[in-house]
C-alpha cells in the first residue's frame, strides 16, 4: 500500500505539519494506536515471574557515579535521592519569548553561528552542495540531512578540537529534489535519500575566544548510511527471525534508518535509536502470527513514503518478510576507528527507541535507560552483567562495547499515590504533586555467551527480543504518553523521562488517565523524575512538569510560581549542563509558536523554574541539545516544513537567506565575549 495523500484528515497531538507526520514517523498519528492490550492489574504478570523475583532488590539508596565527561565514567559521587542544589546557576539569561519568525532567536547577549549544514563537504574531495544537482556519490561525501542526535566529544591532547557525531533521522524527499513526484521517484534519488541517512562524524574545532565551532577534514570524519554495514550481537544474533536471502547467518545488517536520539557513553562511543523503521517497509505477512506481529509495530498497513522498495527488495515484506525485524535497535557506533563496524545490540529489545542513555553505579554496574516512543508504549531499562573498565584506550573501548551484550533487560510498572483523584483534568493532587512508586519488571535475560533466557511464559528469547512490545503487553507494563529520551543526572542520580503528548490518552476506547499520565487528550506532555534503585527494581517517581501554558489549569512546574516560567510544550530531548540543570528541547509546540529550547531548575526554591533559552526557525524542530560550560549547540531538524511548502515555494530561508533552500543544520551558540552560559 503506498502512502496516504497529504489532504486526508490529519490530527497531530502537536503543530506537526501533516508533511513532516508523512516522512518521519508513517503518520502515526494518523493510524490506530499499535497496543491494544488492556494491561490493566498488575497480578496478572505472567506467571513465569514470582513475587519474590519482582521485589528483589537493596531499598538502599544506590551511590551515583556520573559520567563527567565523554571518555571517562568519573565524577563526584551522590547519594540518590539527595540534591547538590546548583540554586539556578546557570540558567542566569533573559528568556526568548515565544514567537514565530523564520529565525534561530538567542536570548539577549548571545550568539549563534552554524555549524555544518546538510549537504556541507566532509572529506578533502567530496564536491561543494548543489541543490539542483546532487548525486548520491556526492550525498554519500557529505553531511546528511535531518540532524537529530549531537555529541560532542572533546579529542584528547587537543583543546579545542571535537568530534562532532551527528545522526541524520529521515529524509523529506519532496523538499530535497525539485519538481519531486513521489509515484515518478527515480533510482538516483532513493540513493541519495539513502545517503542522506544514517550518522555523521565529523570533526570540529573551537574559535578561541567564543563558542563557534567549524567543521575539519579530519582523519576520523565518516559517514554511516542506510547500506553501511552493521553486526547483529545479542540473543536474536542468528536467530531465524533475522536471517534473510542477503544473510542467512542473521548477523549482518545493512544500514541504519529513521536514527532519532542518542547518547554518549562513558567508554567513548555513540549510541543511536532506530525509531519509526516500520515508516520504511511495505506489503502483508503472509500468516496470521506475522501479521499481527507487524500490526503491533505498525509495519506493512500504509504510509511507506520513501519508495525504497521500489528499488531494494530488503523493504518489500512480501520479499523479505524478516528484513523489518532486523531495526528498531539501539545501535553503538566507535567514532574513534573509522574502519569499524557499528553494531545493534539486540539485549536491548525492539522497539521504537528514542534513544539510550547510560548511568554508572558506584561499583561499575552500567545501565542503560530507553523509551518506546509510540503512545501508549513503554519505558525500559537494561542492567548488564558486565562492568565498566576504566580506561580511554581502544582495548577498554573493545571491552566496554560488549557491555549492553550481556544483562537483564526490564519494563516499567508505575503506581500513583492518589488513584482517586485523578479524573483528567490534570487537577495536582496533593501538595507534593503527582507522586508514585514503580517496579521494573524484568523479561529477558542475555548470558556473557549471548544466549538469552526468556522470563515472559509463551515466549522464547528470541522473541522477546524481536517482539519486545508483546513481551511488554503480557507482563502487564504501563502505558505512557509517548515515552522519548531519559537522562540521567550526574548530579543526583535521578532520572529524567520526557512524555512528548498523547491525544488519544482517555478517548473512547483508549487506555484511561492514570497519576503518570493525568490528563485527558494530552497534547503537550509532561517530564517525569525517577528516583531509581538503577541496578534494582523498585523506584519512586513525580512528575516534574506538566507542560503546555503556565496562564492554563491543567499545567503544573514543581509546584513553582506559574507567572514566572516559560510556556514549553512536547518535551523531547533531554540533556544536563554542567550544574545540574535540566535542559529540554521540543518538538511539536501546540501552543502556536515555534519549538525551542528550555532551561529547568531541579532544587531549592526556584525547582521547577522554567525558561526558554532558544528558538528555532519556521517548520522546525529542536533536537540533540549539548550545554557546556561555553556553549550550547543544538541541531534544527526539518527547517521549512510545512504543507503549503514547496522548492519552489520554500517557507524558510534558514539558515542561508536570501532565496536559498531551507537546510537542516548544527548551530552553536555562545555568550558575547566570552563567558559561562547562563552565568
């Protein structure tokens, strides 16, 4: 079935144009929420998991170590569940008011300038970008298009000098090629829309004196594709769910689609979610098993926009039918070995990752945190057998990239304290706000072999690894409003989930409103704050915001005066800076101005103080935060596009001006003259 035209009846939770539901996630807004379990009690866990199982675990708090910085998990150590107040230092800047100009608008004080822009040459012979006539020769030189993840990751020995690791997360193929017509689409531009995929390292160096950072020939730069190879490990590792007729040993992928968030790990590598894959694969099961397995995903029913299978096989589910099984990975990429393979970590489970991001414990215990970014879906967790080696060297990175190899992988149950005063309204319920307790339930064991052991009855490892969401369904987890990125803070241990919206959250039919998700028809999400055990399984929880506008009931700051925040809507991405603060970036803003991003005080008087720090240009989307002590740099995502857009009739100019083409981009910004953000 091909994809649905752009006049059909769209009703987006946020301001997406109907365009960017179209390419980047299948119109999933569009379609029937994919779970339809009940998941109502929580008895009703299967019975392969004893009680005595699911509460194991020290109640003592866990000692923290966050990772300081890229290469090394160090740092000072604080006990979970305490503060280290930062008192808002930090986010000492004049808010950005909320607007709409085709701009990238800083606070008074500060600067931007661009990083690298797709199409921008990465390596000595790759040609300058020409719109008009882009090749995928060329494309496959050059940076990508629809920047999502940043990392910065300082090169050791050289001040100043960066990698810049970049993931490219779909392409708009109607605002890439002139006169595009999508039942005409040409060979030359499915390889170039391949191309354009995938993950970019580049190296960057810093201006002395400001925050701007230009981009270098330099001997790490790379580009990752959707043809690049890649290495399945993990316990669905040559399992029959994954071999196809290009590989029947089911442990050699090509490519990495619809890459969304990420993170930096301790050790120095790259993690990258595959997101809404199934937005790439067309056509039926041919049994009534595979079929509801893909329905679960939202594989194969319509809204393929891409017409790869036009010209790849891999995407037409008649012709491979295990091809779709083979993304929705957690995929780690060392951008420090060029010739590397980058690898999918199957221990991690399948589904629509947002990203992944890791927490060291005090005894080297790694955990990585996920979130399943459909409505209704899940948050899980890993905790691998494995400990950290410390160390910055290739040796220890060898070691470290097994790491999420091997361990338990668990889903979440949350409980609210005030059941019955939740009614949909998103009436606070107590003094303290929304509040509750938690487990993780545990489903999937991996061995240091690779071997895994299902704890889910009826299922085997492998297919809970391949069908983590009908794994998830049978132990009863609860159902979030869209689950996105977790971070973790180096501060304070808790944790930090963004609920971008859910307006389906209390419709007829749809699951009800519960303390976690507390309002009806949710469209612009809220923040959720864990307080977790990390290598246990009980955790307690509030919800730091209620987002959308503060002049509005329904909307909550930490109990924070309301008059004093930004409005912010659909939190996203998450990130920290240097003092504890959490950073978030939107995507979606229902509130009729531009997204952005936004600073939050966590502690003391202010906790729950809002402000937003940046907007970004008509169309767009703020992705892939990184705040440093000089400079933030963010990547804007899909500048320009909106319905009534077109290449001959662009409804942005940035970051070019002029008449140019909208360009994604990486932009940082800095304080005039030198000095500390927000200080």
């Amino acid at each position: 079935m091909k994809p649905l035209e752009l006049f059909v009846a769209h009703d987006p939770a946020g301001s997406r144009a109907r365009v960017t539901c179209q390419y980047k996630c299948g119109n999933a807004c569009f379609h029937e929420v994919p779970n339809t379990s009940s998941n109502t009690y929580f008895g009703d866990i299967v019975a392969g998991i004893s009680r005595r199982r699911l509460l194991q675990g020290s109640a003592a708090a866990v000692v923290a170590v966050g990772a300081a910085s890229a290469l090394a998990a160090c740092g000072d150590s604080t006990e979970v569940g305490t503060t280290a107040s930062t008192d808002g230092t930090g986010t000492g800047f004049t808010p950005v008011a909320p607007n709409t100009q085709d701009a990238l608008v800083v606070p008074e004080g500060y600067e931007q300038g661009v990083v690298i822009r797709w199409g921008d040459p990465l390596f000595a012979d790759a040609p300058e970008f020409d719109f008009f006539r882009q090749t995928p020769a060329a494309q496959a030189k050059q940076f990508g298009y629809n920047n999502d993840f940043a990392g910065l990751l300082p090169i050791e020995g050289q001040p100043g000098k960066y990698l810049l690791v970049v993931n490219h997360e779909y392409t708009t193929e109607q605002f890439m090629f002139a006169g595009y017509k999508p039942e005409a689409i040409t060979r030359e531009q499915v390889d170039i829309a391949m191309a354009a995929h995938g993950l970019t390292v580049v190296e960057v160096h810093g201006e002395p004196g400001t925050g701007r950072l230009a981009p270098a020939f330099g001997k790490y730069n790379r580009r990752i594709t959707a043809t690049t190879e890649f290495r399945l490990t993990g316990p669905a590792a040559g399992s029959p769910l994954v071999k196809t007729s290009a590989d029947p040993t089911g442990t050699k992928v090509l490519g990495t689609v619809n890459n969304c968030s990420g993170g930096v790990t301790p050790w120095g590598t790259v993690l990258s979610g595959e997101e809404n894959f199934n937005a790439y694969f067309v056509g039926a099961a041919a049994d009534p098993v595979s079929a509801a397995r893909l329905k679960r995903y939202g594989i194969g029913e319509s809204d393929a926009p891409h017409y790869w299978e036009k010209f790849d096989k891999r995407f037409d589910i008649a012709a491979e039918p295990n091809e779709s099984h083979r993304f929705g990975w957690v995929v780690e990429l060392d951008p420090w070995d060029p010739a590397s393979t980058p690898v999918k970590h199957t221990a991690l489970g399948r589904f629509k990752h947002e990203a992944a991001n890791i927490h060291v414990t005090a005894d080297g215990t790694v955990v990585a945190y996920c979130g399943d970014d459909e409505r209704f879906d899940y948050m899980y967790k890993f905790v691998s057998s494995r400990k950290i080696e410390a160390g910055t060297g290739a040796a220890s990175r060898r070691h470290n990239m097994t790491i999420l190899d091997a361990g338990t992988l668990y889903v979440a149950k949350l409980t609210g304290d005030h059941p019955d005063r939740i009614d949909g309204s998103g009436t606070v319920p107590s003094d303290k706000g929304f509040t509750g307790t938690g487990q993780w339930i545990p489903i999937l064991r991996t061995a240091a072999d690779g071997r895994g052991e299902s704890l889910v009855d009826g299922m085997t490892a492998e297919e809970v690894a391949v069908f983590t969401r009908l794994a998830g369904d049978k132990v009863g987890a609860t159902k979030m409003d869209r689950p996105e990125d977790f971070e973790a803070n180096p501060k304070t241990g808790k944790v930090y989930v963004a609920l971008t919206n859910n307006d389906k959250r209390g419709t007829e039919g749809k699951a009800a409103v519960d303390e976690a998700n507390p309002r009806n028809k949710n469209k612009n999400g809220q923040v959720l704050e864990l307080t977790d055990e990390h290598a246990g399984t009980a955790f307690t929880w509030t919800l730091l915001l209620v987002c959308g506008d503060p002049a509005v009931a329904d909307t909550y700051f930490a109990g924070y005066d309301k008059t004093k925040v930004s409005p912010i809507s659909c939190p996203d991405n998450l990130a920290f800076d240097p003092y504890g603060n959490l950073w978030i970036s939107t995507d979606g803003n229902a509130l009729d101005a531009n997204d952005g991003l936004f600073a939050v005080v966590l502690d003391g008087d202010r906790r729950g103080e809002t402000k937003q720090f940046l907007s970004v240009p008509v169309g767009a989307e703020t992705c892939g935060p990184v705040i440093t002590e000089d400079r933030v740099v963010v990547c804007v995502q899909h500048p320009g596009e909106t319905d009534d857009a077109s290449v001959e009739r662009p409804a942005s100019h940035w970051p070019d001006g002029g008449t140019t083409q909208p360009r994604p981009a990486v932009v940082a910004v800095w304080k005039s003259g030198g000095g500390r953000i927000g200080v």
